[in-house]
C-alpha cells in the first residue's frame, strides 16, 4: 500500500528502524500517492481515514499565509472560530475525499490580502468587499461591514512526486450582527443584518471571492465555497455554514446549496428552544442525574448541531468541584452510564469533565456508530 | 449474569426500557453480589473491569467522611493527592479484586478523627500521632510533624443483599520535608526528615493506626496499610508509596513489602536523573519532533513513574498557542506518530494537548497492552 506518512522521515533514523514496523501495522492504513517519492514534505498521518492528513515541509507543519488572522476576525467570539473551520472541514470532506487529498492550511491568500478584503472598500482599498463608510453613525443608517472573515483550505494531490494544488475551499463569515464604537474607546453599538441582506450581500461577495481566487489558481480546480452566518459576542454556540456551493472551474460560481445546520444550547431556554423537544427533554434528565450526584452541585451544560430537526452531534461539558481523585473515577463511570441511557444515542458525543478549577479530569466520548461503545477516560498524574 | 449496576435504578423510568436493554449488552460485565437485592444502593457502573465500581445511595455518592481533608493535607503540592489516591487504589487493587469487591469512600473515619490524629500529640489532643510541641524553633531541634496525610478506602462486599465491609485499605503520608513558620505569617522554614526517620516514624504510625481502626472494624477483615513519601512542595511529581503491608487479622501488622516506586519528571535535569538513560534519550528524541512543528514553540514536559529502574507509565502534557482547529487536528495526528516512534512503548501512555489558556483541545493515550493502539481525541465544538 502506498504512504506518505511521516513514517517516511522518521525511519532515516536507523535507531528506530523496528518501531517503524510498528508503525505501519498499527492504525488505518492511507493511500495517498506514492511512497517513492516524498521529498520535500511529509503529512501529519492521520489516527483514522475520516480525517485528511496535513503537510509537513522540512519537518515544520506547513501552516497558513494568513496565520492568525482566524483569531483576530473572531476575537468576539472565538467559539465562531472552531465552528467555522470544522464546519469548513466537513463540507470539504463532501467534495475531497480524505482518502484522495491531503489538507493544507491555505497557502495562496496572504494575511495583507485577507484583511485588505475584510475593510471597507476605500480609495485607498479598492479591494474591500464591505461597503465604504457613509460617514453615518446611527444603527440603522451606517453601512455595515457584513463580511467578517474569510479562510482558505487547500486540498492537495500527488502529480509527479510532487504535492499540487486540487481543490480548494474558502469560507465567508456573514454578520447577523456588526458591532461598532460611535467614538474610539467609546460603548459599543450594534447594527442588524437582516437574513434576506446577509444572503444576498454573501452571494455578491462569494462570486467576487471566487473571480480573485480564479485568478491566481487558474481556471481547472474545483473550488467549495461555504457561507458562515457568524454568532452574536454573547452566543454561547458558535455560528453555522447556511449554504455552500461548488464552482467545478472558471467563474461560474455553480448552484447554492443550503445546508439547514445550526447550533443550539442545552438547556434550552424559552427564548431558544432546540427544535426538537425530545432532546431538550433527554437532556434534562441527564443533567438532573449528573447534577446532585456530589452533595455538591455539579453543573452541567451542552451543544448541539442541527441539520432540520435532527440532532447532529452534542458537546456535554461538566464542571464541579472534586474532592478526590476516587470521585473523579465514580464519577466519570457514572456519566458513562448516565450518558447511555440518557441522551440522544447514534450521533457523536463528547462529555468534558471538569474540575472547578477548569482543569479537564476526565472525559466520556461516542462515535455515535453502532457498536462503537462509550470511550472513558481518567487523566493520570504521577 | 448478576448485575449491581445503577442500570436496575434507571430501569425503573419506564421511558428507559429500551436504553437499559442496550446498557447491558454494552461494555464489560460486571459480577458483583446478586442482582435481587440491591434496594437501598447502586454502583456507579465501570468503564472497564479493571476500576473498582463505587457505591450510590439513594441516588448521590457516597463520599468519605473525611471528604475534603485531602485537598488541604495537600496544599502545599496538589499532585501529592493524585498520586496518593490513585497508588493506594493500585496497591488495593492486588489485595481486593475489583471483580469481586466495590470500592467505597472511606465511612469510619471522620473528618474529626483524622484531623486529631495529625494534629501534634498535646494534653487536649492526646490521639495526636505527630510528636508534641518542644517549644523549638531551629530547623534541626524542633519535633518534625512526620505525618502528612492518612486516608481511608472501604472495600465492599454483598452478603444477604446487603454491602458489607470486607476490606480496608489505610494509605498514610510521610513527610520528606516539613515546612513550617517560626512566628505566624512569618517565612516559610523546613525540618529535613531522614529516610530512616521517616520509615521508622511511619512504622510506629501504622501500629497505631491499625489498633484504632481494629477497634471500629473488628478482627476478622483485611486492612492494608500503605506508607506513601510526600513530595516537597516545589516538586512537579506527586510522592509515592515506598512500602505496604496486609493485616490479616487482629493487630498484628503483618510483613512491610517495599514497593520501589518513585515518580520523576522528564526532562531530566542533572540534580534529577531518571532511572533510565533509554527513556530520557526517547523523550528528548520526542520533545525535539513536538517542540518545532509550528513556528512558536511547543513546551513538552513529562511525569514518569518507575519501579526500580523499569518505566511504568508515563504522562505528557503539551502547551502550545494554536491558531486555528486545523492546527489542532494536524498536530494530535502528529504527536501520536511521534509518540509511537519515539516514546516508550508497552506502558500506559497519556499525553494531553493544551491550548495557551490552558485548556486541553486534543488528547493521545495508549494503555500499553499489545494491539491496543493509540487512542487520539480532539475535542468538539458547535
């Protein structure tokens, strides 16, 4: 079978020649190109064939031009971010199959020419794909910036002994929200951006996006792009991909698709319910179970992925004060149980258990598949 | 198969009936005590048959007694608690099979009680194991309080429908070093302890502590005593279990077996040299792959536990600053190739993976055993 992994490096070391059997046999086995010639770079390897491989040059992870700027687009809300770029991961896997295609962090768009299309457009940045400001303050006066961030991920393919470019996938995250200062340092405002705008304001953006793009790519790769509907400062989730679409080559930016997924919080709340009631009611008798298990309150929230009405996936965090490392491990078998029987079964879960002082302890986890069971595991310390 | 699981409670919500079908097919099966009578308590259920199930009643844990006095026995160094409670489970593990016995907070003896037993012997407090006051001030002429921390561990067995205790385990902490001040706020002093000090202190301790809880408990059950070194307070290891002995019966203390267990931090350093040169070169092979992959650098430190010169179980916590969730996929891949190539293999393995806040994204852990593989989560967000 062919490899590309970083086995390839690590075996020039003669000292480890036998581990590096061990290597090869252990794990899924990919197929990515050849092994005879992996010059130049090696990939992360991958612990399942669900997850692309990333590159690695002269023993650096190849990491992305715009390095970086993810952190400074969501510095409102940094959960946008993890929602934004695994989000963009999963609509790629639709259209690069991790099997075939190695990831790498984008590599054509620099951070300048990131942020030069983030600003406004001016005279003196022609570039920019939100609107020049109309000097106006008041809410709904203003032009508001409705393009908050954008990500490229390239997907790569093995030609001729080298990595060359495949496919890409750029992701462009809308504002329901642009906050704004009337005056430097001064309180901060916000301005709404209607559903009908902010999809149509993407469109525009998407379809510019791509003509640049295509001008420095050229005409042949296909090229996903996916629409972010990015979350308030305050939201308690990340935002969510609403559509995406695929341009198979030139500008012709291909047919919208909508993707109907969305994320919501446990316990839901009267002013956000989950769309399922079921869920919310599962959820609830967990966190009951789990909540009064130490004489001590244990508090215990979540986060589900939508698509329609239908439960995606869920994240379960747990904080509570432990007051040995025996509780950690009766507690953490109890969640288990409790998670089993209590919440929504075949779709991913991830329960962190936490200690008060954020420490994670301690974590339960599914796959969702059939079969796969409930991983557990106890943090050790020596 | 008989089944004391906490599945007999949930099954009672009728709504469950199906959930609880699938709980007993999930996982191993317990054997503990029998099914029909287990009114009054549950367990918490295992994760796997080598971790004891802990008791339940009426629906929340029962916790110790003596709960809380952990955490302040060890202020000073918090790892010490860690590693105290997770080697006296270790070491009852041999005495009381966790097939066969359920694992209970300790219920004898009180906050109260150990508090006085550690507390200097003195006319109003003449249980005190720690020697009385001489008035002294010097570092080498006052009495050192020896005795750190004692904990208690009930190991239950089911007779006529009802847990019983059948066994004890008695874990009693030794001071290396006892800090001090010589006038109250004042600096902080230390007393050095001798080995020979301690062991021969800890010894006297033991005697007296089995006649007072043979006085609680009776004759007839099994009490291991354990006698555990703290670590001073600057250390980044917890302390270890240096012997233990098992009472049969009655006061007699039965025969002191040396554990040759210790606890040392990877990298070594030359006032801190590990056991052995194999594993330091291993993890310092590793440290340089983890360290360069991004451009910031990634801090890799490590705990080792040995016995005598033989690694046990090694845990691995990397800090570094990521920019994206792409960066955290790519690097877990990565860090479990290299701790499969460079880090020693066939022991328990735990590496967490923490963000510049401090809070773990991604996890790699293996527990050694042939074909078990490398387990790597990175955790989700929606």
């Amino acid at each position: 079978m062919k490899k590309l992994k970083i086995i390839t490096s690590l075996c020039i070391s003669a000292l480890l020649l036998s581990a590096c059997g061990n290597l090869g046999n252990g794990g899924t086995t990919p197929s990515v190109g050849s092994n005879k010639s992996t010059k130049g770079y090696q990939t992360t390897g991958e612990n399942n064939s669900n997850d692309y491989q990333g590159v690695i040059q002269d023993g650096h992870y190849k990491t992305s031009r715009s390095r970086g700027m993810g952190l400074i687009q969501n510095a409102d809300n940094l959960l946008n971010l993890k929602s934004f770029e695994s989000g963009l991961t999963t609509i790629s896997k639709e259209q690069f199959s991790t099997k075939q295609y190695v990831f790498q962090e984008g590599q054509i768009l620099s951070r300048g020419t990131i942020n030069n299309w983030l600003n406004r457009k001016s005279k003196k940045n022609p570039e920019g794909l939100n609107p020049s400001d109309n000097g106006k303050k008041g809410e709904n006066e203003r032009n508001p910036r409705y393009i908050q961030q954008i990500e490229e991920q390239d997907y790569m393919k093995q030609t001729n002994g080298k990595l060359q470019l495949a496919g890409m996938t750029i992701g462009i995250g809308m504002n329901k929200k642009d906050y704004y200062q009337k005056e430097k340092y001064g309180a901060t405002f916000e301005t709404e951006i209607s559903k009908e705008t902010r999809v149509a304001e993407g469109k525009k953006a998407a379809q510019k996006v791509l003509q640049r793009v295509r001008s420095k790519v050229g005409n042949n790769i296909p090229i996903v792009i996916a629409m972010f509907e990015q979350s308030p400062k305050d939201s308690l989730v990340g935002g969510s991909f609403y559509a995406y679409t695929v341009s198979k080559s030139g500008t012709d930016i291909g047919t919208w698709n909508e993707t109907n997924i969305k994320s919501y919080v446990f316990p839901a709340t009267e002013d956000n319910a989950v769309p399922n009631d079921n869920d919310e009611t599962s959820f609830e008798n967990f966190q009951k179970q789990v909540r009064n298990f130490f004489p001590n309150i244990s508090n215990v929230t979540g986060q589900g992925q939508y698509k329609d009405k239908e439960l995606q996936g869920m994240s379960v965090t747990i904080t509570t004060q432990f007051y040995s490392q025996t509780e950690i491990t009766s507690f953490t078998q109890f969640v288990a149980q409790a998670a089993k029987s209590y919440l929504p079964g075949g779709i991913p879960l991830d329960i962190r258990i936490n200690g008060s002082n954020g420490e994670t302890q301690a974590f339960v986890s599914t796959n969702g598949s059939k079969g796969s069971g409930y991983y557990t595991h106890v943090f050790s310390s020596y």
